[in-house]
C-alpha cells in the first residue's frame, strides 16, 4: 500500500502486537492512522510505520463555520493542506481564485482563523 494509506483498526488483528514499539497495538489505536511509507504485500505493519490521520486532507472538501455572536454562516472548502486539530491549514471556496487560512476544529471541520 503506498505512503498515506488510512488504516484503522479493524484492518489488524487484535492479538497482534509490536515489541519494538513497547507492546503497543495498532488494533488498540482509537483513531484512524495513516502510513508513512509505503507498506509491500505481506510485510508486518509496524506502530512506527503509520501516524495519527490527520484530521482534514488536501483535495478534499470541508465545512467552514464562521460568526459573530448569534449570526453564524456555514460553508463548504477546498482543503489545501493536510491538518490536524488546532493546526491552521489553507482552504478555497468553492469560486474563488485566491485562498485563506482556517483552524481545523474536527473531522473534516474548519473554522475561520483569527
């Protein structure tokens, strides 16, 4: 599988575990990881070969919720880097040339950054 890959839990056995990473399960992992290199056929996927996905990924769409007090708006984005929660990433919408920064707030979630 190439590099960036998404793999979650229920694509490892749960009795596996990975005495260089401290005993640590890849199955035991809450959230979704991502590879960070590419991975052959039939080679053991290892804790330090995979990372935390991050929470928004470039070319994908996304919500931008923006707002003043009780006036709020919503908008879909063109993510243009990959962020995880609390990072600032650069977004388009939908029509426009230009971009702008906004703070991933969650999955596939973004708020305009202050």
């Amino acid at each position: 599988m190439p590099a960036g890959t998404l793999v979650d839990a229920s694509m490892t056995p749960s009795d596996v575990v990975d005495l260089t990473a401290g005993g640590k399960s890849l199955s035991a992992a809450r959230e979704t990881m991502r590879t960070r290199r590419p991975v052959a056929a039939g080679e053991v996927l290892r804790t330090g070969m995979v990372e935390p996905a991050p929470a928004v990924l470039r070319g994908e769409w996304a919500s931008l919720r923006a707002g003043a007090g009780a006036v709020r708006t919503e908008a879909r984005v063109q993510v243009l880097q990959d962020g995880k929660v609390g990072d600032s990433v650069r977004v388009r919408a939908s029509a426009a040339a230009s971009s702008f920064l906004a703070k991933v707030t969650g999955d596939g979630q973004l708020e305009v950054a202050q």
